[in-house]
C-alpha cells in the first residue's frame, strides 16, 4: 500500500511540475516570450533550439529590404513563432520582434491571440491605438506589445475626421485580436 501511495505521489508531482512548465513556456511578458529572451542573438536562439525547429527565411518589406526570419516550429511542426534579428545575415544580432503565431501564448493576464478587446483592454493599459492597412494596432507599452484587429469587425464611422483619430467607441468589445507582436529594442 505504501509503495502504491509513494508512486501515485510521484507522478502527481511530475504532473505538476510539467504543467507549470508547459505554462512557462508559453508565457509572454515585457522580456520573455515562452524560452526566449530580450537581448539575446541569433547564435544564443539557434544554439537553444533543435536545428528541426528553426527555419531561416529571407523576406523583403514593403520597400524590398530584405531581412531574415527564423520561424521556430514545435514536435509537431506547427509554426509557433517567426523571430527577427536588427541585422540580416549576423549571427551576432539581437533578436528585435517576435511575432506570435500560436494562441498557446499568453501574457500573464491571459491574453493572446483570440482574446477579445475587452480582454486586453480591461487586463493591460493600451497605450496607443493606429491605423494600418486593413487592421488597427493596438499598443501595450508594459509588454513591448502590439496586437491587431482587423478594420471589418470594427462598426461603421470608427475614423473621426475631426480629431484624425480611431473612434474606440466603434471597436466593439467582442473583436477578436488575430495579431501578437513583441518589439525589443
């Protein structure tokens, strides 16, 4: 009886121990995204991750720059995240964004994609909101965070012209953030 209760402790602390792991892992704070860190290069990333995890990408901007993404994919090859480094091809350069992919990631507030805007605005301070193309950015300076909406589940009018500004009267609580964004500097 004894070793059956010490083995059912076991494992229950095991599975616990892994629960709060995975949560960690997936956490999203001002200097942390899941394992990787603000400051760290290129070289630390590709030294941390499994090279079947990683996949370097050449992109170019709306201007044609080109710039280098590392897309990390998990066990399952899910793309999870896409990071950026300040300068193409250096091993050297720190990692400046990090796009999230996946909505297993979390601020410690619970927010991520999918959230809605009541969420983020009632659990972090926005602290600016823009116009892009076809989405609104929304700005959590605590984080380094940007998050987007897309402009067609925003109601009619949702651009004041008088003030040159977003209406957020007309950014309905229920609209779904289907952008995650971390700027290092």
């Amino acid at each position: 009886m004894k070793t059956r209760t010490l083995l059912f402790l076991a494992l229950l602390t095991i599975s616990c121990v892994n629960k709060q792991a995975d949560k960690v892992d997936f956490l999203v704070t001002e200097n942390n995204v899941g394992v990787f860190k603000k400051g760290m290069t290129v070289k630390e990333v590709l030294d941390i991750v499994p090279k079947v995890h990683i996949k370097k990408v050449v992109d170019k901007d709306d201007y044609e720059n080109s710039y280098d993404d590392y897309q990390y994919f998990d066990t399952n090859k899910i793309h999870l995240l896409t990071l950026t480094p300040t300068v193409q091809d250096e091993i050297q350069s720190k990692i400046n964004r990090i796009l999230i992919l996946d909505n297993r990631f979390k601020t410690n507030k619970n927010i991520g994609l999918g959230s809605t805007y009541a969420d983020l605005k009632n659990n972090h301070k926005i602290t600016d909101i823009a116009p892009d193309l076809e989405h609104i950015v929304l700005t959590v300076g605590e984080l380094n965070a940007r998050f987007s909406i897309n402009k067609k589940q925003l109601l009619d009018n949702w651009w004041d012209e008088s003030k040159k500004q977003i209406d957020i009267s007309k950014i309905p609580d229920t609209a779904t953030l289907d952008t995650f964004v971390i700027w290092w500097k």
